[in-house]
C-alpha cells in the first residue's frame, strides 16, 4: 500500500523556512554590527595610510607639500642605487642575525632550568619577565649608564680583571653588539614564558616512560622536549624575526644610528628621510621596498616551515 502524505505538512516546512531566513539575517546584521567598530578604525588607521603611502612613493612630495606630482619610479630608482639605504638595510639584517638566535636559545635555556623545580620559581619568573615590563626609554637610560666608558659597572667589573675600558657605544667594532645585549636583557622575557608555558604541557608520563626505557635526561631533552616545542619554537622565531627587522626604539635612544652610522637601522633611515630630509615620497619608497623584504622572508619561512611539517 502506498504511504498517504499529509499535504499540511508542506506548508509547515516552507513556513519554518521562511522563518529562519528573517532570524538569519538578524544574527548577520548583529555580527556586523559588533565588527563595524573595528573595520572603520581599521581601514582608517591603516588601509588608508598604506595605499596613500603607495602613491605618496610615485610622487616626490615633501613634508611641505610642495612636488606632489607624480615622478613614476623616480624614487625607487634612486633608492636601489643609495649606498646610505642599502648600508642601513644591511645593519638592520646584521642585528636580525645577532639577536634572533640568542633570543631563541637563551630564552629556551632559562625556561628549562625554571622548569626543572628550582626553589623560588615565582622569583625566578618575575626576575626574567619584569624587564620586558619596561619602557624603552627607561631600559635605554639604565643601559647608557652601564655601557659609560668612565663610570660604567660593565667597564669597571672589567677593571678588576686588568682588562682596558671598552667605549661600547662609541666604537663602530662593538656599538651593534651592545644593542643585541640590551635587547636580549629587554625583552628575553616575554620568549621565555612561551617557552615555559610549553615545557609545562608536556605530559609527565613521556618523561616516565622514557625513563623507563633507559632514557637520561640529556636523551629526553633530545628525543621529547625539543621536538614538542617546535611549534612553540617556530612561532617565536617568526614573531622575534619581524621585531628584529623592525627595531627602531633602542637603537635611535642609545647610538642615534651611530658611531658612524654603524647602528643605523632601515626604519631610522626611512624616518630621517622623511621628518630630516622632509622627503615624504622617497622615504615612503623606501618603506615599500622594506616591506617587500619582510614579505619575501616571511614567504620564505612560511615555505620551510610546510616543508618541515610534511616530512
């Protein structure tokens, strides 16, 4: 026998449709409405500026306004033959280098020994986070006063070993180095509590089975610890990558991008050139040019970093 279909049901079913696409459209404007706030202060405060400084770097406006007609290249073609821009890219990558790896690796090396239940370790987490609390004027005026050639504490500890003062911010040779370690004193902090942080949801019965099998704790920071912290790993790298390349802070407080423009960073560059040299549209080009770089090497990393994952 064939099954009799109630004809009221359908109308049922068409009416609860017809109700649910008003309800819809209700949630749709409510979350729009919560995302508006954002979206306007986003587009205002920074699509805007980005594509105004794009077309600011095909003109060869000043801080005046004056030359605010369109010059094509012109800018980017004398900013790839400025030895003074290549040479402040060049700085800028040098302190990427220096400061990236030890940042990683100090930052690691603290957070396991906070870890192994050490006594006091609340004073150990504070005394290796507070700096990153600081502003950068407050650690730049302590740090002036340790690296002063006559009344420093850096330069008198080497005294009383019978070793020569060293001018740390004013000799070329050592100026850079002197801003890795503020910057490491300055801002190991915060790598280190993502560090820590990992270390501690590491399951405790890995270590126990490991031990189990025979396993030192040299093998188990090998063969568990390191490979669960990759993840913690890649992303610090990432994010002390795009800090380094854009340090500015620091190096403006402490060198003014000198001794001899040995410290100039990319970002003082590109800032001189447009509140100093009030050349608004060249140093817009050159901002450009700096945040093709960062694309290229955060494209680059993103590549290893799939490349790595899928073996």
């Amino acid at each position: 026998m064939a099954t009799a279909i109630d004809s009221r049901a359908v109308p049922s079913t068409v009416a609860t449709s017809n109700d649910q696409k008003p309800r819809r459209r209700g949630e749709s404007f409510t979350g729009w409405a919560f995302v508006a706030p954002f979206a306007v202060l986003f587009g205002l405060f920074l699509v805007v500026p980005a594509v105004y400084g794009l077309y600011l770097s095909f003109t060869g406006e000043t801080l005046t306004g004056a030359n605010g007609q369109l010059i094509g290249f012109g800018n980017y073609t004398e900013a790839f033959s400025d030895p003074d821009m290549w040479r402040s890219l060049g700085n800028t990558l040098w302190f990427t280098l220096l400061s990236t790896v030890p940042l990683v690796v100090v930052s690691l090396a603290f957070a396991l020994l906070v870890n192994l239940g050490l006594p006091g370790r609340w004073l150990w987490r504070l005394s290796f986070f507070m700096p990153y609390l600081l502003a950068s004027t407050v650690v730049v005026l302590f740090w002036t006063w340790m690296y002063n050639p006559k009344i420093g504490l850096i330069n008198g500890v080497l005294a009383e070993f019978g070793i020569a003062p060293v001018a740390w911010l004013q000799d070329p040779k050592v100026a850079m180095l002197s801003v890795v370690i503020t910057t490491l004193w300055w801002t190991i902090g915060f790598n280190f509590l993502l560090y820590l942080a990992a270390l501690q949801n590491i399951p405790e019965q890995q270590f126990e089975a490991a031990a189990i099998d025979g396993a030192g704790k040299w093998r188990q920071l090998f063969s568990i610890v390191i490979p669960q912290l990759a993840p913690t790993t890649t992303l610090i790298v990432t994010l002390q990558l795009l800090a380094s390349l854009k340090v500015f802070d620091q190096i403006y407080m402490l060198t003014n991008g000198g001794p001899a423009g040995s410290t100039r960073s990319i970002v003082q560059y590109i800032y001189e050139s447009g509140f100093t040299g009030y050349r608004f549209g060249y140093s817009s080009a050159i901002s450009y040019i700096f945040f093709a770089i960062i694309v290229l090497v955060s494209l680059a990393q993103y590549r290893l970093i799939n490349h790595r994952s899928a073996r």
